[in-house]
C-alpha cells in the first residue's frame, strides 16, 4: 500500500513539474532567444516554424505528434515548415522535394509518405529522376514533378530554408521557431507532449507581447 502511495505521488510530483515548466518556460533550459528577431508577416498571426528534413529519424518520430498537436491549434496560430540541408547533398533533394510536393498542395497529403519511403522502405530517393519516380507513382505528373523540382523557384525555397538555420542559430532538427522570437529544441526521448506544452506556454507569451486576444 505504501508503495502504491509513494508511487502515485511520484506520477503526481512529475505531472506538476510539466505543468510548471510548460506554464513558464525558461530561457535557456526550454528555449533560447533569436536575436535579432525574424520578420513578423502579420502581427494577428502567431507563426511557429518547424525546422526539419525528411532524413532526420528524430523528425520521422516527431510527426505524429506534431500533426496531432497542429489539428488543434487556435486560428490566430499558423504552423509553416522549413526543410533544412545542414549542407548535405541528400538533405537537400529532400528538401526540393518538400517544396516541389508543396508547389502541388501536397505536401501534408503525403508528409508521411515520404518519411516512411526514407526511414521505413528505405526507398532509394537519391537523384531528381528517383524521387520523380516516388512521385509519379503517388499519383503527380512526373514530368511536372520534375520540371517544378528543379525549377529556380524551389531551389530558392529550399535555399532561403537553409539562411534561415544561419539566422537562428539552428543546431539540430526537429526544431520550433515560435513567434520568430523563440527556439525551441526537440528532444527525441518519446515525451512529445510536454515538449509541444512549452510551445503553447511561448505561444501564449507571444499573444501577450503583442497584445493580441486569447482564443475563444
């Protein structure tokens, strides 16, 4: 009985310090400050960045809950994606390959798809001819596919991506950009959600900074 209670209050102690820590995050410990700030497109809208490459295993384990956590978000709350290379020739047919799939609309479509080619079937998408296979046979055109993945215009996508690792100081991937003000790093220990608390607690300092209204 009394390890029951010693356990219970364990389980009870941990749960409290989640809700301590998502309530206020810490700089330096649960996020840093990206100084100078990035460019604010609209002020009534809260962007939060996620910084990742389809190559990334923590990222592949990451996406569930990230696709879970953005089903739910507020509609002053924008979730965008930027698909980094960290100078890797791989990564970055990887990332021409998020912006061609999002020139389509099809980038959440076949978000997963992708990670499980790469980190499950271990498809070989190593050339512009290859991953206009994969794409075909999800069902695009490859010859568009291919003359919109090797088009200037995703290549300045995928090029602007990799600038902005520069600005923010970006040391590993997944990574949240919350506001354009606040970095936060994911750790791949199998405890999303209180990772994603801290970003809703960033987010709401964000809506109070700029004075904007809570959510209904």
């Amino acid at each position: 009985m009394r390890r029951r209670l010693v356990l219970s209050f364990s389980v009870l102690l941990l749960a409290c310090t989640r809700m301590a820590l998502a309530a206020d995050p810490v700089e330096g410990r649960e996020y840093t400050v990206i100084q100078p700030a990035l460019p604010i497109p609209d002020a009534k809208k809260i962007v939060v960045t996620d910084f990742f490459s389809f190559a990334c295993p923590h990222c592949f384990a990451f996406s569930p809950a990230l696709r879970s956590w953005e089903s739910k978000l507020p509609a002053d709350v924008v979730l965008d994606k930027a698909a980094v290379t960290f100078g890797r020739q791989s990564w970055g047919l990887l990332a021409q390959l998020y912006y061609t799939l999002r020139a389509f609309g099809k980038e959440k479509e076949l978000d997963r798809a992708v990670f499980e080619a790469v980190h499950v079937e271990h498809a070989p998408l190593t050339s512009a001819e290859r991953i206009a296979d994969w794409a075909a046979a999800h069902g695009i055109d490859r010859a568009k596919f291919l003359s919109t993945f090797e088009s200037f215009a995703v290549r300045s996508f995928a090029a602007d991506a990799e600038k902005l690792t520069t600005r923010v100081r970006l040391r590993g991937v997944p990574a949240l950009v919350v506001g354009g003000k606040y970095l936060v790093g994911i750790n791949d220990n199998g405890e999303f959600e209180p990772q994603l608390a801290i970003v809703d607690a960033l987010i709401a300092k964000v809506r109070a900074e700029r004075g904007l209204p809570a959510p209904h």
